[in-house]
C-alpha cells in the first residue's frame, strides 16, 4: 500500500505540468486566432503572407506553455524549502495571464503585407 502513494505523489507534478501546458496551447491558440493583424483573417493559402501560419502560430501555440511550465518549475524549485505548494500554481496562474497579454500585444503589433488591410476583416 505503501507503494501506491508514493506512485501518486510522483506521477502528480506530470499531471499537473500537462494541465499547464494544455491550458496554455488553448490560451496561445485562442491569441493566435482572435487577435490576427488587419487582413490576416480569412485569408488562404497562397493569397496573402504565410508568417502567421509559420510563425506566429507556433510561437503562441508553444511558446506560451513554454514559457509557464519553466515558470511552474522555477518556482517550486524557489519554493521547495518554504513548504507551501499553492505558491508555484499561484505564479503560473499569473504567469499564464502575463505571458498571455504580452502574446495578444505581440500579434496587435504586427503589420500586415496583405492587399486586404485596409477592409478590416
């Protein structure tokens, strides 16, 4: 029996840093898809530039859960000797909306070299 808890303990902190970086590909994803530069929306293959597709899409997709799983991992390693466990979930919470807004500030800058800017589609 003893085994057992010892297995949950150890397969807890997967669990947990999978969760983070499901939740953060969504939050990337949704970055990605509802803030594109002007003419960047609805546009198809071969019709306008490919930067968003080759580009931004996986520097939200992935960057984003990157970024949150080092921040989760660097604060439990901060905050093993304190013994308070809420602390590393509190910070990739943080870090998560953080990382999030600088992502959304990231795809408004963007300019856009499609003909169609101008509709703002």
């Amino acid at each position: 029996m003893m085994s057992m808890v010892a297995n949950q303990d150890k397969t807890a902190p997967a669990g947990i840093g999978c969760t983070i970086a499901a939740v953060g590909a969504v939050i990337g994803f949704g970055i990605w898809l509802y803030s594109p530069p002007a003419g960047y929306r609805w546009e198809f293959e071969g019709e306008g530039p490919g930067k968003p597709y080759y580009m931004d899409l996986p520097l939200m997709v992935f960057g984003l859960p990157v970024l949150a799983l080092l921040t989760w991992r660097l604060v439990i390693a901060v905050e093993r000797t304190r013994g308070r466990k809420w602390v590393p979930l509190l910070a990739t919470c943080v870090a998560l909306v953080v990382f999030g807004f600088a992502g959304s500030l990231y795809m408004a800058s963007q300019e856009s070299d499609s003909p169609y800017a101008e509709e703002g589609i």
